[in-house]
C-alpha cells in the first residue's frame, strides 16, 4: 500500500490511468518539451484561478523548492524590503535562503552547510503556532527596514506535523496587513489536497501569494508554480526590460506541455471526481483505526488527521527543543527509532513518508485500509516496552 504518494501530490492515486491516456494525447502532438508557450499552460493557470480566485497570475514552475525561492525573490521586488520570516522548524524547500531551523525550531543553520552565513542573515523564525512571538519579529525587523513577506504553511509546518489553532493564519494576515508585509501560504501539500480551494480556500484567509509543488503536475515531473493578485505578480519578468524593476525568472523547462497537461487533467478529475473528499474520508478511517491500535496496545504515541494526512508520532524528534543541552544527542536516537519504525512498516508491505506520515488518496478503500491496519498490528505488538 503506498501511502508516500509522491510526497502527496497523486491524490487520485497512483499511476491513474485517466489522466496518463489524456497527457499522452498531448504528448504524441506537441511531444513533452517545446519551450513555447503551449495551451496547456494557460488552461492550467485557469482552472488553478477558478479553484482559487485569489490567484489571478500564475507562473509554472520546475518543483516547489524553485516556488518558493520565486515567491521569495517577488516580495523582496515588489515591496522593496529584505528580511523574510518563516516558521521554525517547517520546510519550504532547500534552497540557500530557506534551509533554516529545519525539522526542529531555532537550529537556525544546522543543516545548512555550504552555504555561507550571510545568505542568511535576513532569514527570521518564531516558534509554530506563537502569534505574538510572530509580532515581536516583525517589530525587531522594522528597525532595520520592515519584512518582505511572512511564509507560513497554514495548518502549521511539516504539513501540520506542528498543529496550528484554527484561526492561526487569520491572525497571522492581520499581523501582515498592519506591518504591510506580504503573506506567502507555501500549499506544495494543501492545495487541492484539502479541498479544491486548498487550505486558503479552507480557512478563508487570503494569501498575497500561493507557492504549489507536485500536485500542479498530477505527479509528472517538472511540477511547481507560485500565484497571486496580478500587481504583485507583475514584478516577474525575464530578458532585457530596462527601466522596470523586476523579480528575473526564467526555465525552458518549467512550462512543458507534458507537465501542464497533467496538472490541468489531474486537478479536473480531482474536483469532478470529489477525490479531496474520499480521501479525506479514508484518512478519518485509517487514523481511527491507527488510534485504536496505540490504545490496544498502551503505546507512548500519538496520531491524527487532516483529512488525508494522517500523522503517527512514535519517537517525536521534530518536537525537540534547541534548548536542551542534550539535543544534538537525542537527534540521531530518535531518528533511529523512526527509521526502524518506517521500515518494520515497510517490510509488511505498508509505504510511509519516513516512517511518520501517510498521505491516503481517492484510490484507497475499506481492504486496504484493513491491510494497513494488519501491517500497524504486526509492527506494534512486536515493539518492546
């Protein structure tokens, strides 16, 4: 059963064939790569401004590492500020500016090696969920020239692995409206994945811009784009455009027939198909289940959902603190103890994101999640007090 789904973009499933018999009459006409603007792409960008009416621009991408840097790089442009401020602890990416206080809040740059230091010296963070911490980083940053843009993932980092209150990224629009920075929703997992109006949609909080990830490409490679209000999106601009000041992106490959087609055919069915919600519902069951498992059995460990992104915490090594003097020694065993976990699930046939997510889509039913939960006993009642 394979819960990792490419990270979570396939939520009609794996390998649908649908959409692979609708891409690959695109292909055999135009072949997967042209470098022209092709059709695809502006029928991508509709359906994407239908779902999500704030985004009235749309610029195909190559993955959401590059997403994220273009979002980056636009609220530096168009609001003539530098500092960014992110959420410790959450993902957007491994890019330069971004690879900071990664997996565990305030490691600042841990896991940031060969990068040099500057690169991020206008990278801020404050702690998952902390509102008023969010406040003081802005006020800090106003004395050395205000904030470009505040990046959250709306349901709280890691794809929520750090819940966030429901009201969370309401009040974080507010904070941004009142320093007027810009609000970046990073929704390479949410969008359509939570709702065909992603987690925007959900909330009803209105981002300045949208970064998306493998999931604009129903799975396909080359699969990552940032949206927004046409003003703010207007600051992208390759070649030579003298006088106009310009957010430079460029890529040959970013909107490819091949990829468009896809995404297009992809967020289609999903929508016609409802696929958002039957996975939701699969993901309410297997974390049921999960759930009663961990009570059979007097486990230590934690689950829950977000429709279908069920979470399972068995050793919590994203929840440790910079502060404690034993931190970098308790980092590799609680890894460890993941990594065991992943694989024991693996070897009775169940694929997990690192032994700690599962991402259910459309294509999941009661025997597979029946399966899923046999492969959970298995491993559980094998685990050591």
């Amino acid at each position: 059963m394979d819960y990792l789904q490419a990270g979570g973009p396939t939520l009609l499933g794996s390998n649908y064939e649908p959409v692979n018999q609708k891409v690959w009459e695109v292909v055999k006409e135009s072949g997967p790569v042209t470098g022209l603007f092709h059709p695809y792409e502006m029928k991508l960008a509709e359906k994407i401004h239908e779902c999500m009416p704030w985004v009235e621009m749309y610029r195909c991408l190559a993955s959401g590492t590059e997403a994220d840097m273009v979002a980056i790089r636009i609220a530096r442009t168009y609001t003539g500020k530098q500092r960014i401020v992110k959420v410790g602890g959450a993902y957007h990416g491994w890019s330069d500016q971004l690879v900071y206080s990664l997996h565990i809040p305030y490691t600042k740059t841990f896991e940031a090696h060969g990068i040099p230091k500057e690169v991020s010296e206008n990278t801020s963070e404050f702690f998952p969920g902390d509102v008023a911490g969010l406040r003081k980083v802005l006020e800090e940053n106003e004395k050395a020239g205000g904030t470009a843009a505040v990046i959250i993932e709306p349901f709280g980092p890691e794809s929520g692995t750090r819940p966030v209150a429901k009201d969370f990224a309401a009040k974080v629009r507010e904070l941004c409206d009142e320093f007027h920075t810009l609000l970046i929703f990073d929704e390479v997992v949410t969008a359509f994945r939570v709702g065909p109006g992603g987690a925007q949609g959900y909330f009803n909080v209105k981002p300045d811009l949208t970064v998306f990830g493998k999931i604009v490409a129903g799975g396909y490679p080359m699969a990552g784009g940032v949206g927004g209000s046409e003003e703010i999106m207007s600051c992208i601009a390759a070649g030579v455009k003298a006088g106009k000041k310009k957010a430079y992106v460029g890529g040959t490959l970013t909107a490819n027939p091949l990829s468009c087609a896809a995404g297009y055919f992809a967020i289609d069915e999903i929508i016609r198909q409802d696929a958002a919600m039957k996975a939701g519902e699969n993901g309410d069951k297997l974390c049921d289940g999960i759930q009663k498992l961990i009570d059979k059995y007097e486990l230590p460990f934690v689950t829950w959902n977000t429709g279908s992104i069920v979470h399972f915490e068995v050793s919590g090594v994203m929840y440790l603190s910079a502060a404690d003097p034993d931190v970098f020694k308790k980092i590799p065993e609680r890894q460890q103890y993941i990594e065991e976990f992943g694989a024991a699930l693996t070897a009775n046939g169940v694929i997990t994101l690192a032994g700690s997510r599962i991402y259910t889509s459309m294509a999941d039913n009661d025997e597979t999640i029946a399966e899923t939960l046999n492969a959970f006993e298995e491993v559980f009642s094998n685990i050591e007090r």
